[in-house]
C-alpha cells in the first residue's frame, strides 16, 4: 500500500489539562492541497504548529515521509511555515530575504542566485528584487514570505492564515496566485483559515475542526453535499433543518413527507441547502413536495431568497436565480432527495 506523506497518529494537545486538540488521526499525500477550517478556538492552529514544530504534542505522533519527526525542531523538519505576519527583515531586500535560508544553509552562491531569479519569477516579482519590504504592498509582501518558505524546498509548505489581514480584492488576487504557484511547482501545501469559501476555492481535501476534534474530512464539494454533522452542515454554507423521526428505516418529516433511511430508530434532522429547495412549477423535478406559504421575500440582486412555512409553524429558506411568487401565496415545495441529508437530533 502506497505510504501518505504525513500521518498523524493519535494526536493531541491540553494546555494545563484543558484540551486544545483531542487525540486524531490523518492522512495526506504528496501534491495535495489541505485546508484546516473552523471557527476561532477550535485548535486548527494549535494542529498546523504541531506540525511545524513549534507546539510539541501531549501525546501521539507525526510521521513525515514515513519519519518519526514528533521531537525534531522546527529547523530538522522537511516543513517550512508561513505565518500571518510574514516576518520579513525590514534591513534585506527582497532577494536577501528570499536567499536567507540557502545562504545560511552556505549554498553555492552562484546556483542560489539563479535560484532566487526563479523564485521571483515564479511570484512575479523579478522587478522587485532590491526593493525593502517596508516600500512593497500587503499582497507583494505575502508572495516574498512565500517565496522565502518555497526556497528552503520543504516537503510539507505551513500557511497560518496568510490572508487574515488583506483586504476582500486582495485576498482573492492572492488566493489565485498561491493556486497557481501550488499548480506550477506541485509542491504538498497545508493551510489554516476560518474562511470556508476560501477552503472551497484553493484546497484539494478540507479538515473541519470543532472544539479541538475533527468533524468531517473530504473534498470541498463532498463536505458542502454531504455534511456529516449538524456542526458542518451550518459553519460550511447555509442549511435547512427539520426535525424528523427515524423508525423502521423511515425517516418522517411531520407535515410533509417520508423517505427511507437505514439507521436506528431514534430522533433525527433532515437537512437541504436553499439553493437546492425547490418552489412552484421546478417541484415537477423533485422526488418529494408539499405545500407550504410564502412568508418573506428578499430580492438580493442574482437570486431571490424566500422564507417558507409549513401548516405547523416550521419555518425555512429558498433561495432561487429568478422569482415571482409573493408574501402570502401558497406553492408546493420540494427537493430531490439527493440534495437532502440526516443528522443525529
């Protein structure tokens, strides 16, 4: 069987007793692209420091390449780390600091220069070479940081939210260009970040994180369509929820509709993005419907969101490209059942 890159066996972490990451386990490969996600506090920095190096572990273990790497410093680790605040030297150039690691590393002086052309090509900063990075942007200053890491060749590339303090525009320009460096070089790159739409955009397998455990790991469209939790069903999008029963591998929504689901018998929630509830003449392409009223309507520029309600006072969103039903009136409702999922109540 094929060996993972990084494996992290049984891992964790406490602070005085206090848990910051609960004992884990995970698996990835060489070339992937991982997003740590969730909310402040849930120890999804504590884990990337862990495998820089920089947090030792209470207990468990770090293999990197099939090492043992769980008491090695940072410097003896095939691991380089980004932080948020890119710690570049004011005193160096560009190309100095870009250079620091190899030079100090005494690297052919020769081959290390042309290595640096590469790097600032590769980042697009060849014109910036003898700049000092107090006269360089946000985003110019993000791509020398990374460029710095990238020349050390790491095995395992460490991002600590690098676009925390850049501004929306920015943000996205730098989530474009580090997508098309991880492309170019096909380098293993781990990423931490509370933002899910950028976990969704840059990474090849997601890692959602609640209070120091692991809640769901998978590709961003697996996570989005088919939450394993109530937890990342709401932190990764926006999600309906109706209370349900499960009996007999029949999950039933009290005034609408039943559907089977093999389980056991207990209270469950049945869950289904906006997007994918349907109103009116679409319900023709939804395998189960009702009818429920009009309650709310919010015209948002490229969709209308409508809040719907059941006989019984339950109440939830649709969100549709187009729509002209009004506050008041009655619509069947529906969904294809591939759009729906069940959580433990």
């Amino acid at each position: 069987m094929k060996t993972p890159l990084v494996r992290l066996e049984a891992l964790a972490k406490s602070y005085a007793s206090v848990p910051a990451v609960h004992p884990l386990d995970l698996e990835f490969d060489t070339g992937d692209f991982l997003a740590i996600l969730g909310p402040s506090g849930c120890g999804k920095t504590t884990l990337l420091k862990m495998l820089g190096g920089f947090v030792p572990p209470t207990s468990g273990r770090i293999l990197i390449g099939g090492e043992d790497v769980t008491q090695l410093p940072p410097e003896r680790r095939p691991t380089n780390m980004v932080f948020q605040g890119y710690g570049l030297f004011p005193h160096m150039t560009v190309r100095q600091n870009i250079a620091y690691g190899p030079r100090i590393a005494r690297e052919d002086k020769n081959l290390l220069a042309r290595r640096v052309d590469d790097m600032l090509a590769l980042v697009r900063l060849t014109e910036f070479g003898d700049q000092y990075p107090g006269a360089l942007s946000g985003g110019q200053q993000q791509r020398v940081a990374l460029a710095r890491a990238l020349m050390m060749r790491p095995k395992v590339l460490l991002l600590d939210e690098p676009f925390a303090a850049l501004d929306l525009k920015l943000r996205q320009a730098m989530q474009e260009e580090l997508r098309t460096i991880h492309k170019n070089i096909g380098g293993t790159f781990v990423f931490v970040t509370h933002d899910q739409a950028e976990a969704m955009a840059l990474a090849s397998k997601v890692v959602v994180m609640s209070k120091g455990r692991v809640e769901q790991v998978g590709s961003g469209e697996e996570i989005y369509r088919r939450p394993k939790t109530r937890f990342v069903s709401q932190f990764v999008g926006e999600a309906n929820f109706f209370a349900a029963e499960r009996k007999d591998n029949r999950v039933s929504i009290p005034g609408a509709f039943t559907f089977e689901d093999h389980g056991p018998d207990c209270p469950v929630q049945v869950g289904v993005r906006p997007e994918r509830v349907l109103l009116g003449a679409r319900t023709k392409q939804s395998v189960q419907s009702f009818n429920a009223r009009i309650i709310d309507r919010l015209f948002l520029g490229a969709q209308v969101q409508y809040r719907v309600a059941l006989p019984d006072g339950v109440t939830f969103l649709a969100t549709t490209a187009e729509g002209t039903l009004q506050i008041g009136e009655t619509t069947s409702v529906g969904w294809s059942a591939e759009d729906q999922w069940v959580v433990q109540a």
